[in-house]
C-alpha cells in the first residue's frame, strides 16, 4: 500500500452533533448576548423601571455582612434589571465582573473564568464558584445557571416598543410637519422664487406649485385652486399612540411595575399600591435570592430588607390593626382571659 493509499484510508472525522453540547452551548451565548444588546432597554421606559430597581437596593437594609454596601447593591440591582444576572468577585469587596463564562456540575456552576474592567485594560482570573456571588433571575429549566432578563422574557412586547419609538421619532424628523402646499397662478420663474423666498423663517415649509385651473382665455385662476392645501401626516389613524401607550404598559408590567404609576392623572394612593406591588412582589423576593446567594457564599446568616426603607407598606392599615391588636388585649383582660390564650388566637391569624 502506497502512502497516498493511506492517506484515502484514513479514519472518517466525526464532529458532535447540532443537537449536542456545542449547540447548547451556542444557543446559551446567544440568548446571553441577545437579552444583553436588546435595542429596546434604551428607551425611557425601560430606564425608568430600571431606576426604580436600582434606587430601591440603594436604600435596602443589610444584616450580616459590610460587603454588599449601596453602591454595590445599586451596581447589582442595574445588572439584574438589563441582564438577568450579576457576578461579583468576592475580594477585599465585591468586585464587579464585566463578562464570565463558567462550568456547571449537575447544572449549579462549579467553576468561573471571569473579566474585570480595569481603567487601562480588563483582567482575566479563573475562580471556584465559591470565590463568585451570582445572582440570577428568570432562570430557564434547560439552563438554571443563566438568568434572563425582564425585556428578554418580553421580546415581542421589548421589539414593538422600539419600534414604534423608532418610527414616531423618524416622522417627527424627516416628515414635513406644519407644512403646506400654495397654488400659485402661472408667473415668471424669478417672481415664484422670491416668493418662496419670502416665507423662510416660519414654521414648516410652503411649497408652489403652478395653477393647472387656468381659462382658455388667460383669466385668473377659479377660487378653489387657491386653497392651500396640508401635508402634515396623520398619526392618530396609524393607532400608533395606542399602541405605544400599551406597549409602554406592558414593559413596565415586565418590571413589576404598575403602569398607573406613570400614568398623567395618577393620585397619591394609585402612587403608593405601585411601591408596594413593586417591592412586595418583585424586588423583595429578589432581595431575598441575594440573601440566600451571599448567605452560603459570605459565611454568614445575611437578610435583606426592601420593603422597610422604601416605606413599602400601609402606614394606615399598620396603624388600625395595631390599635384592633390593643382593643383586643383589653377586651381580653376584662374578660378574664389568660395572656397565652390571646397569644394563641393572634398565632392563628399569622399575627406574630
């Protein structure tokens, strides 16, 4: 056997398949990469919501740990909003990792290769998953290691919202809002000119254009032809303003945020339902991921509090159960009861 002979004998390369690793991993980097260029986080509404989320860590409560200060809580609550997740270097402090890519055992990450921004040049360190603070939200089943932001679990709504921003602002630039078209009768170019010429430094633009209703007998024009005539588009029948405000809506219900909280004729206690919704039902709980992440992490029992310094709670039902509480006792104390009887019935109700 001759050595090119070899060569056509040689073992046929097998390369994994697009249902395997390699693909999984792909479709990991790009989901990463999609939630965290969405054009869509750009637009003020989604920058309000994230403000709200970061304002409300920034005054968050912390017990057990000096690590997680506010302007790291502030730095967590801004990449949590836009990426789903945040990983920090646990060091002298909590560092903040600009890009990481990891390993997983049994799907909970094992190991990091993390990249630190520097002001001349970034770092790269490769860590055990004890050395890293990850907080994730919105994790997927297939992946429980990534976490999806708000705006990527919202593509379709995210991608309107853009859009229609985009398109309103184009028309505001390019379309030719206020102006007219003049009829003007038959005349020397140089004439038209000067009159065109006469109308620069008002609002929109007028356009001349020559009068086609003109007798055989070279009279004046019909009156009619005289009427200018708008080109200002109409958008209302577009529906785009509706469909803006809604698409606003739902962004903002993708952040947990009510969206009569950015309504015109919101009141005072519209204004206070939202803080709660917002705090009860998506920042606290996500408080809570963060507790339970630096807990097992830090060495130490951690609590997080959003709800106390963000004033996230009834301040009037606070106070009539207290004084229900108070009456209560008294009756109580008329009636003979024991103490721990009354204890007892407050325990059933939950009322610690």
């Amino acid at each position: 056997m001759g050595i090119f002979d070899w060569f056509r004998r040689s073992p046929v390369e097998q390369r994994s398949a697009m249902s395997g690793f390699t693909a999984e991993l792909m479709a990991a980097r790009e989901s990463y990469i999609s939630g965290r260029r969405g054009v869509a986080e750009l637009t003020a509404t989604a920058q309000g919501c994230i403000s709200l989320w970061e304002g409300a860590f920034a005054l968050a409560e912390v017990d057990g740990t000096s690590l997680l200060d506010k302007r790291t809580l502030a730095l967590l609550a801004r990449s949590v909003a836009l990426r789903g997740e945040a990983v920090f270097k646990i060091g002298d402090g909590l560092i903040p990792c600009a890009d990481w890519d990891l390993r997983t055992k049994g799907g909970k990450p094992v190991a990091y290769r993390v990249s630190i921004s520097e002001a001349g040049g970034g770092t790269s360190e490769t860590l055990l998953a004890g050395e890293v603070l990850h907080l994730r939200i919105g994790a997927d089943p297939a992946a429980p290691w990534l976490g999806t932001a708000p705006l990527r679990r919202a593509t379709l709504t995210a991608s309107l919202l853009q859009a229609l921003e985009s398109a309103l602002g184009e028309v505001y630039e390019n379309a030719p809002l206020g102006s007219q078209i003049v009829p003007y009768p038959e005349g020397p170019e140089t004439d038209m000119t000067t009159l065109g010429r006469s109308f620069r430094g008002q609002r929109g633009r007028v356009l001349l254009r020559e009068s086609v209703n003109v007798s055989a007998a070279g009279g004046p024009a019909p009156a009619v032809d005289w009427k200018p005539a708008n080109v200002t588009p109409d958008i209302e029948k577009s529906m785009s303003i509706e469909s803006l405000a809604a698409a606003r809506d739902a962004i903002c219900g993708a952040f947990g945020v009510l969206p009569g909280l950015f309504n015109s004729a919101t009141t005072g206690p519209l204004v206070r339902e939202a803080q709660r919704h917002l705090a009860q039902w998506t920042l606290q709980p996500i408080a809570e991921l963060l507790a339970e992440e630096a807990s097992e992490k830090l060495g130490g029992a951690v609590a997080i509090d959003v709800m106390g310094p963000t004033q996230a709670f009834d301040a009037g039902g606070s106070a009539r159960a207290l004084a229900t509480i108070v009456q209560a006792y008294a009756q109580a104390k008329e009636a003979g009861l024991e103490p721990g009887v009354v204890d007892a019935a407050l325990a059933r109700l939950d009322w610690k």
